[in-house]
C-alpha cells in the first residue's frame, strides 16, 4: 500500500531500480530451456567441448559457437567499411571542393566525373583499411571469449577481460612491444566495460551466454529449413513425357546390352 502510495505521488520512483527477492529467471519447464538441456553434457571435459566446438559434422554444420564468431567477425567488418568508407570519402569531398576552386574543366559533367571517381576510389580504400581491421579486432575479441569460456564451460568477467586484452595487443602487434603493451592496455578496459554490460543484461534476461549462442544458431537453422521448404519440389521423374516414350520403345525393365540388341528398330522417314 505504502510502494502504491509513493508511485502515485512520485511517478518517478518507479523508474528507480528496486530489490527484489529473487532475479529474473526463465522457467526449466518450456520447450526451449528443455531443448537446451539435451544438449549439455555434464561429464565433459574442457577439451571435449573445445574439441565439439571446432568439429564440423554433416549433420548440424558449424557449432553454435563458431556461427557466433563468424557473425562477430562480419558484423566488425560491414561496421568498420561502413565507418572508414563514409569518412574517407567525406575527406576526399572536401579536398576535392578546396583543390579545384580555381581549375578549369572542360564541361561540368567532366568536373563530376573526377568528383565521383575521386569520391568512389577513397571510400573504397577507407572501407577496405578499416574493414580488416576492426573485422580482425572483433573476431579475435570474440573468439577469444567464446574459447575461454566454452573451456570452462561458463561466461565470467575473466574472459572478457583477457579477451580485451589479447585482442588488443594483437591488434597493435605491428607497433613493436610498446604498442603492444598500449593496445592490451585500452583493450582491457574496453573488455571491462563491455564484459559489464554484457554480464548485466544477461543477468536481467536470467539467460547465460551458452544459452544465446545456442537459440541463435537455432534461429538460423529453422531460418536455412524454413526456406528450404518454400523453395519448390524437384518434379516427379516417373512423369517426364520423354521417360514415358523411353519406356514404351525400351520398357521399364533393367536396361542391358541384350535388351538393346533385341529391341526393334524403327525406320526414321527424313
């Protein structure tokens, strides 16, 4: 009565996270959580679920594991073209406008096309430079969790943070021991910062890491089965007018050199 009270005097205080007595949690008991039970080993080892993790079967493909590194790794990639593409191209705008204030062109369609080319060739190059890169950066930050943590067979803020730091070095490994040093630094605390974030909103789903990665790439199968499905059927081969005249001349029986050798030839009138 009091909490009904206060809310309707002070709205605001309902935007102030209160204590509760027990953390949001999904229920065991759907179809979902109990799915991902089958798939939980209890008596594997660290090196069992590595060696699960990168073993490619016929049958299920890629791990939940490696999809979640191999999307990482793309979504870094689109993300730093994107970025180095568009500010690159802006800088290659602006020089242009600066460079030619006072040059000549033969016609205005002239002066647009190198505009274009030069506009085109740097947003291709940005794109290109940070695209590897932070593609680099993101799948060596990611991977190096998902290892971590597919070992221990749990998700932590230690894994974040070594991950942080380890892709950070490797990012500056060209810069000598000094760069290394620097980008495992700002590596560190950005794992820090984003293994907080990351712990937090798992926390508030009451879902873990291993959870995520496994519904994703469960996601992705029905997605791939799904289209599949809608795609239309291979036609029947018993109904191709031309197996049917084959048969009638041949006959449906095991085709041999005897049954060619006595089959009736008929005369072909030009």
């Amino acid at each position: 009565k009091m909490l009904k009270s206060s809310l309707k005097h002070f709205p605001l205080v309902g935007l102030i996270p209160m204590i509760i007595e027990r953390k949001d949690e999904v229920s065991k008991d759907i179809k979902t959580s109990r799915d991902f039970d089958t798939r939980v080993v209890q008596e594997e080892t660290g090196q069992d679920r590595l060696r699960k993790m990168f073993t490619i079967n016929s049958e299920d493909g890629v791990s939940p594991e490696l999809t979640s590194m191999n999307q990482a790794g793309f979504f870094g990639i689109f993300i730093g073209a994107c970025y180095g593409g568009f500010l690159h191209s802006r800088k290659a705008y602006v020089d242009f406008m600066e460079r030619n204030l006072a040059t000549s062109f033969v016609s205005h369609l002239d002066a647009k096309k190198k505009l274009q080319h030069a506009v085109t060739m740097s947003f291709a190059k940005g794109a290109f430079r940070w695209g590897w890169r932070l593609g680099l950066f993101t799948y060596t930050y990611v991977g190096l969790i998902t290892i971590i943590s597919t070992y221990r067979g749990k998700s932590s803020i230690y894994e974040y943070v070594l991950a942080g730091t380890g892709a950070g070095a490797f990012y500056k490994m060209n810069l000598g021991l000094r760069g290394m040093v620097a980008g495992g630094a700002v590596g560190c605390g950005l794992g820090t910062i984003g293994g907080i974030l990351s712990l937090t909103i798992l926390r508030a789903t009451g879902m873990s890491m291993e959870e995520v990665r496994y519904w994703q790439y469960k996601w992705k199968v029905d997605r791939q089965s799904t289209i599949k499905a809608a795609l239309p059927s291979t036609p029947n081969i018993t109904e191709d007018p031309m197996l049917d005249a084959h048969n009638e001349q041949i006959g449906k029986k095991q085709i041999s050199l005897d049954v060619l050798d006595g089959t009736p030839q008929k005369d072909v009138k030009m």
